[in-house]
C-alpha cells in the first residue's frame, strides 16, 4: 500500500498521506512520497490547486520516531543534518507553491504535520483536529520551516508559547489565532476543501501566482519594493486572457468566472 494517495480531478489535487496505523507519521518512504508528487504537481500547469489531507482520522503525527531510532546507530551530527536538508526542496516547493494549497486536518496535527499544514494557504479543520508544536517534548527544536511559518501567522510572541510550551490547540483555538480558516464538521471536511481549491479554475493561475508571491515578500519588504512588484505583476495580468474575459463578463453584466464558494451552513 502507498504512503501517499494523488487524486486528480478538474484541476484539484488531492493529496493524501496514507498511513493510519501511524497516524500518518512522515516515514522516509511518506517524505519521498510527497516530494515526488509535490514537484510533480508544482510543474503541472492543468493542476489549478491542491488539497493536502490525511486518511484514518489524523492529519499527520510529525516525525517518524521509530524511524529516526533505526537510523541513530550510525548517526552523527552531520548524517542529521543530511537529513534534513534533503528535506528543504520539498518544504521550499510547498511554501512557494504558486497555486493555492488547502490543508484538510482532522485529528492530530503535532510536531511536523503541524508544521506541514502551517506551508498551505489555508487551513480548514474538524472539531477533532489538534495542533501541537510537540517538539520540545522530545528534546529537540520545530523544523518542517516552522520557524519562518508560525511566526508570521501569529506574531513571535505566541510562536514563543506555542513552541515552548508544546501544549495542544483544539480546533475552535487555532480557528481563533488565526491558524485555522474555518471549522467544519468532519464529513464535510474534505469536500469544502475541495470545492475550495475548485474554485480557482476559474480564476487568473498569474494572478493568483503573483499574488501569493507578493505577499511570502511582505514581511521582508518595504514600501518602495511593494510598489514597484505591484506594477509589475499588475503590467503581466493586465495581458492576460482571464483579465479580459473578466472585463467582458463584467461589462455584459455576467456572473464572474472565479467566485469564493460561501462556508456550508450550520453547525460545524
């Protein structure tokens, strides 16, 4: 059985990570997985968006500790870092993924998965979900760019208390420090997610693109800079067929092609 599921369907991706029996912790087998698959979609100019979610009621459980523990007999310092840095084009293609990326968390999201999740766009959770920056619980420091994600969703303070106090988030917490998007009762979950990332077939893929890109440079940026990428990512997409479809759609008083589907009603 494959630790990673793909799924393609009108331009969304889906992909699952495929190991309940560990809670779908990332084994070297899951992280090479999805590094194939990641760099596969992040080339595919028909794959609009991509849903990242897990199977068997869990997101993801974080490192794979039993793995790590095979390896620690011929381990050194360096071997470790070896390890890691093969990670980095797989976190650096998630993070500047150029399409929109839906995380979809039920259950646990600790250590790593929470990090993995912190990499998409927007994150949608159960009321079962979990969130733990659970690294210091085993004595080492959040990785998966954890440092560069989590502070910019919630500022270096409460990053500070989140990493050092490795407490757990239920759903409704992370929902309200801004971590997580909307709540959405389990059944439900994956198909918002879906319909999420389906809704930008009908959006401007450069638009989208530049968007995104302007702002990973916000924080890094200042006002001058900001002005001058806004003129030209805004010069390329006035050139663009989706802009002027837009414009004729408008101007013959049509509905728009890329609309936001609305949250489902009622309880989550």
């Amino acid at each position: 059985m494959s630790e990673l599921d793909l799924q393609l369907h009108d331009g969304v991706a889906t992909l699952t990570l495929n190991h309940p029996a560990s809670r779908n912790a990332l084994s070297q087998a899951m992280k090479e997985a999805l590094s194939d698959a990641v760099a596969q979609l992040a080339g595919d100019a028909a794959v609009r968006a991509v849903v990242l979610t897990g199977a068997g009621g869990a997101f993801c459980a974080g490192g794979d500790l039993r793995g790590m523990e095979e390896h620690r007999p011929l381990a050194t310092v360096q071997s470790w870092r070896e390890r890691m840095r093969a990670l980095h084009p797989l976190i650096r293609t998630l993070v500047r993924l150029d399409k929109p990326l839906v995380a979809a968390v039920d259950g646990a999201a600790f250590g790593a998965g929470f990090s993995l999740a912190l990499t998409a766009d927007f994150v949608l959770a159960s009321p079962a979900a979990r969130f733990c920056m659970s690294f210091l619980r085993v004595g080492l420091v959040p990785d998966f760019a954890a440092m560069y994600t989590l502070p910019r969703a919630v500022g270096v303070q409460r990053a500070k208390e989140l990493m050092l106090s490795a407490r757990e988030l239920d759903a409704e917490e992370a929902r309200q420090l801004g971590l997580v998007m909307e709540v959405v009762a389990a059944p439900r979950l994956l198909p918002r997610a879906q319909v999420i990332a389906a809704s930008f077939g009908g959006a401007s893929a450069m638009a989208v693109s530049h968007i995104k890109a302007g702002l990973a440079m916000s924080l890094a940026s200042d006002l001058e800079r900001a002005l001058a990428d806004e003129a030209d990512h805004q010069a390329l997409c006035f050139e663009t067929e989706p802009h002027r479809e837009a414009v004729r759609r408008f101007l013959a008083k049509q509905p728009a092609a890329f609309r936001w589907p609305q949250p489902p009603r009622g309880k989550a």
